[in-house]
C-alpha cells in the first residue's frame, strides 16, 4: 500500500483504482437500484440530491457513469467490473456544469452545445449539435440518439447542476433571466424525453426552483437528498475512519501528540458532525479528513480553499443576522427548502444549511389524533465550517484558516485574527 497516496472517498476509488479506500460500494449499489427501479409515474424518475462542498458528489457522479456503462473497458480492475455486474447497465449521458464561467446567455448556449457535442463523440454518434435550433433541441436529440444506438433507455446525469444559477447571480438582472431561462428549457428535455431516460440525478451544493414562470422546466423533481437511500452514502461515519483509515490514524497520532482515538475525535470535532435526515447519523466531510491526513494530521481550515463566492456576496449584500437560526428549537425543516436568487431569511437559512454551515442538532416528533409534526434545531457542525462562517461574514481575518485547531482548546488563538 502507498502510504502517501492521496485518499478519496470510495466514490471514485473503488471503481478507478486499488489503493486505500473506505469502502461504500454496498450503499452504491443500493442507492443506483433505487434511482433504477422508483416507480415511474407520467414522467421519467427525475432525482435530486444537494450536499456541501467536499462531499465528492463529482467523484460519485465518476463512479457511476463508470459502473453503469454499457461500453465501459474495466482493464482488470475486478471490483469495479464486480459492482457493474450487479446493476443493470444503462448508457450514461452526462452533463458536467463543474468548470462553468459565462458572461452572457450566448455563452452558456456554447458552452451547452460543446457538452452535448463532446457526448456525441462519447457515444461514436456522427452528429452536429449546433445544426438544432437551441440547445433544448439538442438535449432532446443527444438522449434520442444514445438511446437507439444502444437499443436502451439513458441515465442523465447533470454534475454541479447548480453552477448555472451561481454564475448567473454575478450577472446583470437581464442577462441572468435569459440564462436561468435557457438553463430550464434546456433541462425540460429531460422530462419531455419520457421513457427513452431510465432515470435523471442532478447533483449539487445549493438547491434551486427547477421551473420558473419564464419556462416550464422540471416542475416534478424528486429531492432525495435527506432520504435514507443517501443520507450516509457521500460522507465518512467515525466508524468507517476508523476501520478503513486504522493505519493512518495510528501513524500520525504521535506526531500531533495524541493517541489513534484521540485523532479520531479531533477529526470529529474539526471535520464532523453533518446531519442530513431524521436519523442523525453524524458524518464527517471526506475532503477535510483526507487534507488532514494528506498534511500529516495537521488540523487547518481546508475549506476556505473552496469557492463560496455566492454565499459570500449574499452575506455581504444583506448582513443578516443569523442569531434565530443557530441553537433554536422549533425550526421547520429547512434542508427540503429551495433557495432564491434574491433571498429572504429563510433563504440564508437553508443555504446555510445546504453549504454546510449549519446542521440538524435535534429532532422534536409531536403526534395527535389526526397529524404528525416534525420541528428541527441547527448548530453549526463543527469548527472548521465555524470559522469558516467568521471569514465569509469579514468577522474573521482570512488568515485564520492558516491557524492550526487546537481540539482541546477549539478557540485558543482565535482572537487575535478577529476583525
């Protein structure tokens, strides 16, 4: 085993390669049966799910193309080839909005056509996108094309689907119309495609209204995202750290000081405490513990290396405070809201909570005779996304990310990078 190879949540490692994982392939397996064989209704099943920055969203989205294919070459790498033999294989049709910049609705109507084309290529189907009228046209024709060529419906996979809308916020009223708009007629191919699309994920960081009154779009999407199919699926549990990360933990504790389980609690508490159902199971984010293994344990604020430009804006924009959200009992159930492009409280709330920055803490189930009530309280998960929040809000001097986390002592040095 290569002990400074860089770790990954099984996501993307299983299915790419044989080094260290922490192994989630049974929860996979479980989580594309259900995307597969959801009872399908006037529509095809058309499935959301929403999950904070370094979550490996676009490594599973990786992972699933992968062991879906019906063309895919595993080259010996048994596992992989194992888990695509326990599904049934679908062509995959995937759009990946990860690396958008745009400036204009023209842009992102390029930008549509040479994704769509680059799938072409994918599927070996000699085709010009650009001869259809609009990009909609072209979705449509791309999901008709895969699907007869392979004799087969299409699993449609839109990775970072959201970008569309953070980029579109940085831009004029008029010009972020035209591209929200475009965005969603495009997606409505998807639900006007019927039963040549087995089945649509659109994977995210922030969830948006798929439907608007300029456009139609998908009005009956299914958001997964705190269903149990998934709430454990993209994070680590403490448990899975310290069955599959036992090595790792046990050679860097020393170095910070501290023994194997003493780290695994520091990790915890700077990188854990995620909630994402009723069941409150608590996870920890893979892209912070695989920094911190990656830099021998040391404990640092690694997601301010991560883009929160639109959050930040937000904040910046309108202040709010934020006081009723944090420790309060009584809270509906914020993660199942959408978020506005021109925000309410509320909206700071859930966004808060989709990004990460605040958590199910607690669970009140109140029941009569003819009703069931659920109300929530959200804390902030831990202290990395805690200044993280102080940096965003100019509360804090981004230099604190630089900062290590003392966990006996969460807040020890912390004053004097307050602003």
């Amino acid at each position: 085993m290569d002990s400074t190879a860089p770790l990954h949540s099984a996501l993307h490692d299983f299915a790419l390669t044989t080094k260290r994982y922490v192994d989630k392939s049974a929860q996979l397996i479980s989580f594309i049966n259900y995307l597969t064989n959801e009872p399908r209704l006037l529509a095809p099943n058309i499935f959301m799910v929403v999950r904070p920055r370094g979550f490996g969203l676009s490594l599973a989205a990786d992972t699933i193309e992968t062991v879906l294919s019906v063309q895919e070459e595993f080259s010996g790498d048994h596992k992989a080839e194992e888990l695509h033999q326990q599904l049934r294989p679908l062509p995959v049709v995937r759009l990946s909005m990860r690396k958008l910049h745009l400036n204009s609705a023209a842009a992102f109507r390029d930008h549509l056509a040479d994704l769509m084309q680059s799938q072409l290529w994918e599927h070996h189907i000699n085709k010009n996108p650009a001869s259809y009228q609009n990009p909609k046209s072209c979705l449509a024709e791309l999901i008709k094309a895969v699907s007869t060529v392979h004799q087969s419906p299409v699993a449609v996979i839109i990775d970072n689907y959201d970008a569309p809308f953070l980029c579109a916020y940085m831009l004029p009223p008029a010009e972020r119309d035209a591209v929200i708009t475009l965005y969603l007629d495009t997606l409505n191919a998807i639900k006007q495609a019927g039963r040549a699309v087995a089945f649509a994920l659109l994977t995210g960081h922030v969830k948006f209204d798929l439907s608007s009154l300029n456009s139609e779009g998908l009005p009956a999407i299914k958001d997964i995202s705190s269903y149990p199919c998934c709430d454990t699926l993209f994070g680590f549990t403490p448990a899975e750290v310290q069955k599959y990360l036992a090595a790792d933990l046990k050679r860097m504790a020393p170095r910070r000081g501290m023994t194997a389980a003493e780290l695994l609690q520091a990790l915890e508490v700077c990188y854990g405490g995620f909630v994402f159902s009723d069941r409150q199971i608590k996870l920890l984010c893979p892209y912070s513990v695989n920094a911190a293994l990656n830099n021998e344990g040391q404990l640092l604020t690694y997601q301010a290396q991560e883009d929160y430009e639109f959050l930040q804006r937000l904040l910046e924009k309108y202040e709010p405070a934020l006081d009723w959200l944090f420790d309060k009992d009584g809270q509906d159930a914020l993660f199942a809201d959408s978020v506005s492009l021109e925000p309410t409280r509320l909206d700071f709330g859930t966004a808060l909570v989709h990004l990460g920055f605040a958590t199910i803490t607690k669970v009140t189930r109140s029941e009569g005779e003819d009703y069931i009530n659920w109300r929530y309280r959200y804390g902030c998960p831990n202290e990395e996304m805690r200044r993280l929040l102080l940096m965003l809000r100019r509360q804090a001097d981004p230099q604190l990310a630089a900062l290590p986390i003392n966990p006996r002592a969460l807040t020890a040095g912390c004053e004097d990078y307050m602003l």
